[in-house]
C-alpha cells in the first residue's frame, strides 16, 4: 500500500538546525553544494520510535561533520507519496529521503532512474551484513523495478510487522478470555457483539480495512504463494482458495458485527484512537502504533502475531534513499551509517521500534523485548508476507475502494475479487 505505510504518522514535524533549504539546481548530478547542508525528508512523528531515534542521529552527524547542519524539512507521508516522482526530477530534490518500499514505490523510481545506485557504499560499509535476507528484499530492485534482486535502491535500519493489539482490560471486565487460537479470537468477538460492543477497530477509507483482508488470505497461503503475488513467480489467481476465504471471511465478519459497517468511511488514525479511548478492545495493525499506544493508552494491553498463521504483513520498514539528484550523496552516506550504527538501532529498540542492527542485551524494556522477540520468531520462519498494495502500481487505492464495497455490502466477494483481477493483471510488468 501506498506500500502500505498503514501508518499512523503524525505529519507535523519540526524543523531542524535553522530555515528550509531554497531551492538551487537538481534533477541530476551536475549540481554544485557547498558540502554545508544535508538537506533530509522524513515523515515520522517526533515521538515515535523512528522519530525519536533519527532526531538523535541528527544529533551525532551533525557533531561527527562540524560546520554541517541538516535541514529536516517538514513532510507528511501522502504528500510525499503523491508527489515524489515529480520532485525528485526538479531542483527541489532533498539529499536524502525515506521513502517507501515495494514495487509501486520504491521500484518505479529506480526505473524511472530517479535514485541513486547504493551498491558500491552497501559493499563498503557492510550494510548487507547487518540486514537479513527477508528485510533485503525491499532494498533491491532490478531493471523493471521488481523488488528482490538487482542493485540496491534503499537501506531500511528498522522493521516492521503487523500484530493483534488487545485491550486486556476490556477483556477481564466482560469475563473474556485472552486469546490463543483463531478460534478463540472468532469467539472472543462474539461475545463481545454480545455485549453490544464492536470488538475490531477498522479504518476502509486507508490501509487497515485491507489488511485484515489480506490477514485472512495469508492464513491459508504459503511462501510460494506470497512470491507469486509479490513478486510475479507466477501467476496469481484472485478466485483461489486463500483470497476467496479471505474475501469471504471478511464479509462474514461485517455482517457479524465484528467489523462496523460505518468503518468504510474511517480513517486509520480514527481506529487507532478508537482503541487508545477503549471503545474497541481489538486492533489488528503494525509495530508503527506501538510507540504511540505505549505513551497514551491508559489500560492494561497486550500484543500476539495472528494466530493459525505462519505468514503476516510486515517487511523491512521503509528506505533511507538517495535521489539522483542529491547534491551532497557522501554526506547523506554518512548519516545511514549513523542510524545503522549500535547507538541508534539500541535506543531505537528501547523506544519502541523494531531494530535492524541492535544489540539484544541492550534493549531493556520489556514491551519492547517481545516486540523484537515475535519479529525474529516471524523472521526466522520467513513470514514476512509483505503489504497488500505493493505489487502494482495504483492497487492500494483500488484495494480501498473496492473493500469499502464488502463492507457496505454493496459488492459480493467474487465481484470483488475479479475487480482485483482486472487491476493486477493491469498492471503487472509485462516480462
């Protein structure tokens, strides 16, 4: 999705080390610097874990490069979603972004020839080693822009992966039991409808609608599956086993009032508020909510991966990368050392993030021990299944739309998927 940043970035941001840099010349390497400035995109709220650890990383570049000030010029993620493209290929190009990761994203800047080749500084700093081959995937693409093989586009110095929040305190009060298989997550809701309350938060107007979907799908899917689908090792089927039950399933659960039909119109961050205010006691969502319902929920809560399931969403997270047009590449080199290095990726662990590179035994939290605990145990059964929307370009909003149509009724599951059909096929490179 929008490789699915499912996020729930805050896009206020503050301006760092002084006034935005002005514009000078870009769209490619020609342009001059005066190696002052590194000029740096990013959208995470200042108090997520990201935020927190590259507001620090600032911190230490700027103390390793004196007489070089970094530029953080506020960005929210759509805005640089929709307009990346478009930017990247004019004098306004930042020397370093995040950007995100897949095929749809990612991949196509690669191909259009917007970002710089990273291979040469991967092998020299070691970078590959400190990354695993599951997380490697997002930062590689080939001549078509296919995720997986190829050069290296981007560097991510953390992850990501989805997981069930529950309110444990809304579970004791109605004599539920914490679950511990699906079918005690299926009859955990229940009763909860039972009590006249809508046990999942649900936003169908972004990402989250659609990740439940393809939660379900991945329950009955394998790694071949996920490949084909991904990254075309195949072709893929939207009328097979996993995306019907997927699809069916989903219905169901709007019409068992798992799943309010009204959500077809909300909006991540009105889920996720919804469970931080206790007015929904189940939020199936990513690791990038942890930070925020470690600071602001006021009741007991606890995480599990999704269970009867091998697979879950869930990737490196998104990419440090480098536009073509940087004027200042070897600085901006430098600063993804630095947040690759042991002091960030550690205080990035302890602040709720999922660390690509830390030292286990310096994470004391424990929240944040199982947080990187249930991320290893899926990478060590490879289950990172990826996002929904990455495979083709312009999918997430068709993913959206479409699903909002299961969830008012209006559409049946098989319209609904061969509407899928259509538009993956689409949009599928021809190879």
């Amino acid at each position: 999705m929008l490789t699915a940043r499912r996020r729930v970035v805050a896009t206020a941001a503050v301006v760092l080390s002084g006034s935005l840099l002005l514009a000078s010349c870009g769209g490619s390497d020609s342009g001059s610097s005066d190696g002052k400035t590194l000029k740096l995109w990013h959208y995470e709220g200042p108090d997520s874990a990201m935020g927190a650890a590259w507001n620090e990383a600032i911190k230490e570049f700027e103390a390793k490069h004196p007489g070089v000030k970094v530029k953080f010029e506020e960005k929210g993620f759509e805005q640089i979603q929709k307009t990346a493209p478009m930017v990247l290929n004019s004098s306004d190009a930042p020397d370093i972004m995040e950007y995100s990761k897949g095929n749809a994203t990612a991949g196509l800047l690669s191909k259009q020839g917007l970002l710089t080749d990273l291979t040469p500084e991967v092998t020299k700093r070691g970078w590959d080693k400190k990354l695993s081959a599951g997380v490697q995937t997002i930062s590689r693409y080939d001549a078509n822009g296919i995720m997986g093989s190829g050069k290296w586009y981007g560097i991510p110095n953390y992850a990501e992966y989805t997981m069930v929040f529950y309110n444990k305190d809304l579970f004791k009060k109605y004599g539920i039991a914490e679950p511990k298989t699906f079918d005690d997550l299926t009859s955990a809701m229940d009763k909860f409808v039972a009590k006249g309350i809508t046990p999942l938060a649900n936003a169908g107007a972004e990402y989250m609608a659609q990740q439940y979907l393809y939660q379900l799908a991945l329950s009955k899917a394998d790694r071949s599956w996920v490949d084909k689908y991904e990254l075309y090792k195949g072709k893929t089927d939207f009328h097979d086993a996993a995306w019907t039950y997927g699809a069916t399933t989903f219905a169901d659960w709007v019409k068992k009032g798992y799943i309010s039909k009204t959500s077809s119109g909300t909006k991540s961050e009105d889920a996720g508020v919804s469970f931080i205010q206790g007015k929904n006691p189940i939020l199936f969502s990513g690791s990038w909510w942890y930070g925020r319902f470690k600071t602001e929920n006021k009741f007991d809560w606890g995480t599990f991966l999704w269970p009867g399931s091998n697979l879950t969403l869930g990737s490196g997270g998104n990419i440090w990368v480098v536009p073509r047009g940087s004027k200042n590449k070897d600085l901006a080199y430098d600063f993804i050392d630095i947040t690759m290095s042991p002091k960030i990726q550690n205080l990035l662990g302890n602040k709720g993030g999922v660390p690509v590179a830390a030292d286990p035994d310096a994470i004391t939290d424990p929240q944040a021990k199982t947080l990187i605990a249930d991320f290893n145990t899926l990478s060590q059964r490879d289950g990172l299944a990826f996002y929904p929307d990455w495979p083709v370009p312009g999918f997430y909003d068709t993913l959206i739309s479409e699903t909002q149509k299961l969830i008012t009724g209006s559409e049946q599951p098989d319209a609904y998927l061969s509407a899928l059909q259509k538009a993956y096929d689409q949009g599928v490179p021809k190879q």
